[in-house]
C-alpha cells in the first residue's frame, strides 16, 4: 500500500474531510483548503490525531479556534487538525488542568463561578487556551505565565512530553513554542494555578472586562489584535497606525477598522481573499516605519501557501 493509500485510510478513520475551505474555519473567513481536516473532540483524539500524521509522514497544522490567524489562498498541505478538546479538572488547591481546546472566555466564566480568581482577564480574548499559549496571550496587564504550572504536549514524532512553566521562556507574545526549540509541539493540557476568590467580584470584573472590549474591538470577522505593541515605545500600535492617518483603509475586502486600528476587519466576505489582507498588513507596516522608524511585527500568525497560477 502506498503512503497516499495510507494516509487516506487513517484520515477515514479519523472522520477526516478532505480539501475542506479553511475560510469556514477562521475568525477572519478567508483561507484555501486543507488537505485533510481533522476535529479533535478530547486529548486522546488530539494525541492520536498528531501520532497518525507523523505516521503517515504528512505535515499538522493545528487551527485551534481559527483566531489570530490568517491563511494564505493556496491552503495548507497535509492535515490541518481543529482543536475541540475543553475538558477540565480540579488537580489540587485552586489548581486546575484544562484541555487545550478550552475557550479563554468560557474559562474565566467556569473558573469564577467555582470560586477561583485569577483568569478574569482572559474573558475578553478569542480563541482557545491551546492556541494563546504559545504567545503568550494577555490582556489587561496580565497574561498566562502569571498563572501557568506545566503543559503537556505531543511533540512533532508522536511523544508524549511535560515542560514546567519556566522551561517555555514565556514572554510578550512569544515563546519556546512559538519561536524556539519546542515550536511543533501540540499542547494537549495546560496546568494553572488560580487563587480562591469571590464569586461575585469575579463575575463583575468578567462583566468589565468584556464591556471594554465590546467598546474597543469591532464586531464580525476580523485578524483581531494584528500587530504587537513595539517595545520600547509609548505607543501602541493601534495609536501608531492611527497617527500614520490609515483608520479606514482598504484594499480589498480588508480594512482597517475605524473603531481600532490595530484591528483589520474582513468587509466583504463573499469575496474576500487572504491576499487583500496580505497587501494591507505590509502597507502598513511600509507607512509606519517611514513616519515614525517602528516596524511593527504581526502578532497573527500568517501560515499556508500562496496559491498556483490560475486560482
């Protein structure tokens, strides 16, 4: 049996679909196909799922929730793998082991309502736990390594691993995972250390927290927060494209969005390609650096293959 044989044997039994649109899958709505797409339900399945794509020699790609992330027209080759696993237990005092699939707002919910404080910060991010950690995701003047204790993951051969929290080299919006010698790996489960707290002041700082973003975030499909914040610089980012006068900019179905500019919104999505979005990040990045000598870095992930001629 050859490999191809193989690989679609194991990807039938993984439910997979085939040369699935990947814009059905993001925050943003654009996106070429996947290969195979694969929907992890639990740890097990996610651990299966990387083990049968190293075994089938196929390149992973894991989606997460589909945010922050933006994917080129020409898809992504081998099995994109769509992260669904969001059990959670009690592994000691306020200590809780989650699944990697976990939605970040969901969390901060759960985790109050159980008396635990620690999170409310996090009720206001998109996506999931997985896909946060290994930038580091953060709001409010926190982020993950105030609370994390140890990951499990799946490295890129199949096995399984543990790392303590100061082995990641956590920092803003970066990581071992993201750019050094663990990038590859899938986390599987995130261990947290959370404080008791009361309830109800939890809950009403959730309830701030995602007024504030509601205030300051525009609604509908979206990169989301775009660039990082430079270091070293009193402004952020949004407040440096703003002052470079591009709120409101379009090319394509993607603009930058009047409310934020740091966000960059997908207006036209019938026809929308990854492209137009492609074009506005660099035409930024290009405006910025020559008003006010910054390059700002993209904090999205950008990923896929651009497409063949004639597509």
């Amino acid at each position: 049996m050859t490999r191809t044989r193989i690989l679609q044997a194991l990807m039938q039994e993984l439910g997979a679909l085939g040369a699935e649109p990947l814009s059905r899958h993001t925050f943003v709505q654009v996106g070429g196909p996947a290969d195979w797409f694969v929907v992890a339900r639990d740890s097990q399945a996610l651990s299966a799922a990387v083990r049968t794509a190293h075994c089938a020699g196929t390149p992973l790609t894991v989606l997460g929730s589909g945010s922050n992330v933006l994917i080129r027209d020409g898809g992504i080759r081998g099995v994109v793998l769509r992260n669904e696993s969001k059990r959670c237990r009690k592994v000691g005092d306020a200590m809780i082991e989650v699944e990697s699939g976990y939605r970040f707002a969901a969390l901060a919910r759960s985790t109050a309502r159980a008396g635990l404080a620690g999170l409310e910060w996090a009720a206001g991010i998109p996506g999931a736990i997985g896909g946060g950690l290994p930038t580091n995701a953060g709001a409010y003047g926190s982020d993950l390594s105030d609370v994390l204790v140890s990951i499990r993951t799946v490295s890129p051969e199949g096995e399984s691993c543990h790392f303590e929290a100061d082995e990641l080299a956590l920092k803003y919006r970066d990581s071992r995972l993201r750019s050094g010698s663990l990038a590859g790996h899938v986390i599987v489960t995130v261990t947290l250390q959370l404080q008791h707290g009361d309830v109800f002041a939890s809950l009403a700082e959730i309830d701030r927290v995602e007024s504030l973003r509601k205030q300051n975030a525009p609604t509908g499909p979206s990169l989301g927060s775009t660039f990082k914040n430079p270091t070293g610089n009193a402004r952020s980012a949004g407040q440096l494209i703003e002052a470079a006068g591009l709120k409101g900019t379009r090319i394509g179905a993607a603009q930058v969005s009047e409310l934020h500019a740091n966000y960059i919104r997908n207006v036209d999505v019938a026809h929308a390609r990854a492209t137009d979005f492609l074009a506005l990040i660099s035409q930024i990045q290009e405006q910025v650096e020559d008003r006010f000598a910054v390059r700002l870095e993209p904090e999205i992930a950008i990923i896929g293959e651009e497409p063949h001629d004639g597509e």
